[in-house]
C-alpha cells in the first residue's frame, strides 16, 4: 500500500466513529444536579453512620444469650463499610468510564 491510501483509510476510520463531547449539564439544570448529588451524599452519610450504630447494638445486646444477633451484627459491618465505599469512589468511577 502506498502512503496516500493509508491516509484515506485512516481517515475513512476516522470519520466513522461519532464525536464524544464531554458533558454539558442543560441549562438551568446545573444546580439542580449540583444540589441532587449534595442530598443523596447526606442520605448517605446519615444511613452510614445510622447502619454502623445498628451493628454496633446488635452486638452489644446479642452478647449475652443471644450469639447468632450479635454474629449479625459483626456480619453487617462490612456491608455498611461497602455501601459507603460505593459512595465514596462513585463519583472517580463514572468519571473514569466515561475518561473525563
């Protein structure tokens, strides 16, 4: 192949894929988005900290005569810890898929 059917090629290659702009929020939308995102963040913060307490009384009050609550309890903390780090690393993950 010469050089110049190599360049028509890449750039028939080229012109198939569709551009990727990056996001652009509609306008008007932006603070609700802003504002959606800050609530769920509280929601989340709220239910963390709410989860990590309720496995903590589990186990305090499954202690005695009471094994299998209190193993509930202590089986609960790392789902907690796993929401919240589901959280945490949502936003850096999405971002990420889509390579902003």
């Amino acid at each position: 192949m010469n050089p110049s059917t190599l360049s028509e090629l890449a750039n028939a290659v080229a012109a198939t894929y569709p551009p990727t702009p990056a996001p652009l929020a509609p306008p008007g939308l932006e603070q609700l988005g802003n504002t959606v995102i800050g609530w769920l963040k509280w929601i989340l913060v709220i239910c963390g900290v709410g989860g990590l307490i309720w496995c903590g009384i589990m186990m305090a009050v499954g202690r005695r005569n009471r094994s299998a609550m209190a193993a509930d309890g202590a089986s609960g903390i790392p789902w907690v810890l796993g929401g919240l780090t589901c959280g945490v690393v949502a936003a850096a993950v999405v971002a990420m898929m889509l390579g902003l």
